[in-house]
C-alpha cells in the first residue's frame, strides 16, 4: 500500500562480505554462552516495546492496517515471544541425555543442543514483524549469527526494521539486509547453514534451487487454500463471526485465513446469513469507510484478487465492491461455487470467500483430498465424531476447531505445512528446534570391550553368537493376518 517509502537497498557487493564477517564472528563464539543469547534477546523485545507506536504507523502505511490488529496479530505477541524464549532457552539449550537402554548406558549417549552457524530467514509483506523477528527470536536463542531479508513490499514496516536493529542489537550477529530479487538472488548463492523462507509455492521452487547447489537445508512455510467445514448442527453464529473475522482482519492477507467454505447444501443459505450478520455487527458503516479494515498491499495484488472476482462463475451474496485507487476490495462472500472456479484456482489472500456447498461430509472430505494440503483445516463442530472424522481422514498443517488463525499464537504448538503447505516446524521453541543442530555424542570407557570386544577381527562363528548373545533382538510373535472374506487366507510379507 505504501507509495512513499523508499528503501535504501543494500549494495550487492556488501552481501558477501556480511555473509563471511558473520561466520567469523560465529566460529568466534559470539553468541556462545545463554547469558548473551538472553541479553539479544531482551534487546529486540524492547526494540518493539520501545518503538511501538511507530511500528502502528508503519503497519498503517504498509497495509492501511488498524492499529489493534497491528498489536493484537504482532507486536504484542512478539514482544510475548521474546519473553517465552528468555525465560526458557537455558532449559531448551540443555544437554539431553537420550532414552535409557540398557545395551548402550555405559556409553552416557547424550544430545548437544548446538547453532547450526550462520542462518537466513526471508520473510513476507503480509505480516512484517511476527515473520521476521519471530524467526530471530529463535535464531538468537539456538545461538546462531542471523540475516534478515524482509519484504521490499512492506517498505515502511522492513525500513524501520532496518533502522532499529543495529541500534538495539549487536551487528556482529545479527544484519539485515534491503532489496528485492537481485538482492535476494545474491544471498542464495551463498552458503546457509539454514535457510526459512516464507511465502509462495513459486518463489519457494526457487529458493530450493538455489539451495540445492550449496547444499543449505531449507525449510518452508507457503500457505495454500485452507479450508473451513462447517457442521449444519453446530453453533452457527459463532462459526461464522469466527470464519469472518479470521477472512477480514489483515484484509485477507493471511497465509492461514478460511480460503473457502464447505457446507451441506441444505446449511448454505443459514451460514449467508450468519456471515452477513456478522459483516454488518464488525462494519456498521460499511467496510469502505470503516477505520477497522484494511487495504491490499499493491496494485498488483489487487488486480490479481479481483481478476478471480470477476471471472468467478458463483453467485456473490454480498460485497464485491472494489476501488484501485484505495487499494479497497470489500469482504465478499460468493456462493454456489463450484471446484473448477476462479476462487478455487489459487490461493485467495484477499477478503474474498467462497462458499462450496457439498452433499454430505464424506463429499467434503473428498474435495479437500483431491487438493493440495492446505496450511491448516477449520472445523466447526460440537460433535466429536463429525471432527475425528474429517481430522482423521485429511491431511493439513494443522487441524483446528471452532475458531480461525489464534493457533499461530498458542504456545506449546507448532507451526508449518505438510506437502505444498510448506516443510518444517516454527514458533517459540520449534523455532529454537529448527535452528538448532541435535549433535549425539557419547563416551566409550575401555572396559566396554571385555563386553563388545567380539566385534574386532578376526571374525568367527563364537564371536558372532556372542555378539547375538549381547545384543541380539528378539521379535514378538508374528501377528497372522484375519482370513479373508471368501475364506482364503491373505499372503504375508
């Protein structure tokens, strides 16, 4: 949505030289020990608290966002997020001793929580904080030299990024740097001990190419079509202030917003009806006027949203109102919509929802299996059954009930996709995990070969049964297969 924000590009020729100048303070052991890991950390949280009411602005200028979602959806749960980790990362940091077994105790096997080195994390417009520092946070906290690419398309929000974290945090460990695809090309042709990206399936396609060829392991969070199953039993309202508020806030522009709604034929004119109830409870006004809705983020992703509205064979009960001048398309619901549509050829990432209606759940779950594994699957059910089923028989991110989006925020939960969705896990202590190299280690005493010493050459029958002796497994009873209906017995493996 900004026009006036002009970022200051990093030059080309400096990106290497960060790249080798953050390696050598990594092998330094700048980060080392937990104490300096936690002073970092407390640093960016008091970034954000510090500059709060200049990241609303920059929110506002970015996304035309209100300044309670601004908080609500990043600031407040980042600065939470630094919080977590400064109060956990000595006991995520520990040395874990591995599953006792009695074959291998005197080995003492352990698990060393080490940084992986010098880790890349390049993150999207749509939500320039929690996805940038949100990844820095557990970066820093696994000990690891860390370089932000953020989003050209959020200019205000990533400037001030730019701006504050030299201020707040040491350059030895921590960069960022500016641009758009050559800058962003240039970084993929180095080596990372870890790269994060996220943002589209295409961009991601890229990203592994370029990191195949130095071998940097990458993981992804891409988002997709999540779907929304509403149960005609279930509480209706609820559902539906729910599914709307997960569509509008952030206008839409959220990798894990209810893509399209799949409801039994004889339910989709009641959950019209509820959706617009709720429309009008959350814009009294009208959306177009409302300071609590926000805009699309360019020109170019407007006209790619409302080329899918225009082209889309459903019915629209009600919205549909665009201006390109403001960037403004209203919250739309689109029913009748059939699985060859426009709205269902992408991934949405607008205000915009349809509404599928289907013949039964065993339908529903077909659709959403003859598609790609979507970033995470909404059900709204009282019923347990009705949930079990479609949760047992999809596969997604993740599964969710009876509400939209605040999944992302839980603590205790992780977050990524599955297939198409994305590979890998984040948030709090997952990001710490992803970061972070499990190194087996043990210590062998001498002794051990009165016991194991039958392993040397030269080899022998004695020593092979003693080995056997030692350590050999033996199998529970093989399970026989049940006979099968016409009353012959099914072959066995």
């Amino acid at each position: 949505m900004s026009g006036t924000t002009d970022l200051v590009y990093t030059p080309l020729e400096d990106i290497p030289q960060i790249h080798t100048t953050l390696q050598k303070n990594f092998r330094a052991g700048k980060l080392r020990s937990i104490e300096a890991r936690k002073a970092q950390i407390l640093q960016l949280a008091y970034l954000i608290q510090d500059n709060y009411d200049r990241f609303k602005e920059s929110f506002a200028a970015d996304l035309g966002r209100p300044p309670l979602e601004t908080a609500f959806l990043e600031l407040d749960s980042t600065i939470s997020d630094c919080k977590i980790a400064y109060e956990r990362v000595e006991k995520w940091a520990r040395t874990e001793k591995a599953s006792f077994n009695i074959n291998f105790a005197a080995f003492r096997p352990v698990i060393r929580k080490e940084p992986k080195g010098v880790v890349l994390s390049i993150s999207p417009f749509n939500y320039p904080v929690w996805l940038a520092l949100g990844p820095m946070i557990g970066a820093i906290a696994a000990g690891n030299c860390f370089v932000l690419k953020p989003s050209e398309l959020s200019p205000a929000t990533s400037g001030l990024i730019a701006e504050l974290v030299p201020k707040y945090l040491d350059p030895d460990v921590v960069r960022v740097i500016l641009g758009a695809v050559p800058e962003t090309t240039k970084l993929l042709e180095l080596p990372w001990d870890h790269i994060l990206y996220t943002g589209s399936g295409r961009v991601a396609k890229v990203v592994c190419a370029a990191a195949a060829k130095t071998l940097s392991p990458v993981s992804l969070e891409l988002g997709g079509k999540s779907p929304v199953v509403v149960d005609p039993n279930c509480d209706i309202k609820t559902a539906a202030r729910r599914i709307m508020w997960g569509k509008c806030v952030n206008t839409g522009q959220t990798c894990v917003a209810p893509d399209y709604i799949l409801v039994q034929e004889e339910a989709q004119d009641t959950i019209i009806q509820e959706l617009k109830e709720a429309h009008d409870e959350f814009y009294p006004s009208g959306p177009a006027t409302s300071p609590d809705f926000g805009r699309i983020v360019n020109k170019s992703h407007f006209n790619r949203i409302k080329g899918l509205l225009d082209n889309t064979s459903g019915t629209i009960a009600f919205g549909g109102q665009t201006d390109e001048s403001k960037l403004f398309i209203a919250p739309t619901v689109v029913h009748s919509v059939k699985g060859d549509d426009s709205l269902m050829s992408e991934e949405l990432f607008g205000p915009i929802l349809p509404i599928i209606p289907v013949k039964d759940l065993d339908r529903a779950i077909e659709f959403i299996n003859e598609r790609d594994h979507p970033l995470t699957l909404y059900v709204f059910s009282q019923d347990a059954n009705f949930k079990n089923k479609v949760f047992d028989n999809t596969r997604s991110g993740s599964a969710i009930a009876n509400d939209t989006l605040v999944h992302c925020a839980t603590d205790g939960l992780p977050f990524g996709g599955i297939g198409a969705s994305g590979a890998g896990y984040h948030t709090r202590k997952y990001t710490f995990d992803l970061f972070t190299h499990m190194r087996s280690s043990l210590d062998s005493p001498s002794w051990i070969d009165k016991i194991l010493g039958s392993r040397f050459p030269p080899y022998s029958a004695k020593k092979e049964s003693w080995l056997k002796t030692v350590l050999g497994v033996k199998l529970p009873p093989r399970v026989r297969p049940a006979p099968a209906s016409n009353g012959e017995t099914k072959d066995h493996a």
